[in-house]
C-alpha cells in the first residue's frame, strides 16, 4: 500500500482509505475520493503542486500534503 503523491503520471490506483475525519477527509470524500474507487495520476503543476488526478470521471486537482492522506493499492488499469 502507499499514497496518492507517490503515484507517477499515468498509473492508477485503487483507494483504500483516506487518513482522518477532519474537514479535509471529508472534502476528499465528497470529491470522490472513496475506497474501492480507482484513482489515476495525471500529471503535477508546473511547480510540482497541486496534481491533478482523474476520479469516478472528474478531474480534480489536489495538494500533495492532501494526497499523502489517500492509501491505494497501485493497479494496472481501472477497476471495471
């Protein structure tokens, strides 16, 4: 298992759960980001942060300290 920023531009994961019930958890959540849904790595800002990701349709752009609070299992490709 590891986090969402240590994914590299491209790859997918499956979330398997987001790290704390505070405000920021929960805007995750609300986002999409939920377990069992894949997740993939689009690409990170000119500057390294924000990264955008793409998840259940949506692109989304994330702060890297936010994306450390997402476990997933890396996967070849979307889960169906």
């Amino acid at each position: 298992m590891t986090t969402l920023d240590q994914l590299r531009p491209g790859q997918f994961g499956q979330i398997v759960r987001i790290d704390g019930f505070d405000g920021i958890a929960s805007r995750l959540r609300e986002m999409g980001f939920i377990p069992g849904e894949s997740v993939q790595f689009l690409r990170t800002a000119p500057l390294g942060d924000p990264m955008k990701c793409s998840v259940q349709g949506s692109r989304i752009a994330v702060r890297n300290g936010e994306a450390r609070r997402v476990f997933i299992e890396p996967i070849a490709a979307p889960v169906s």
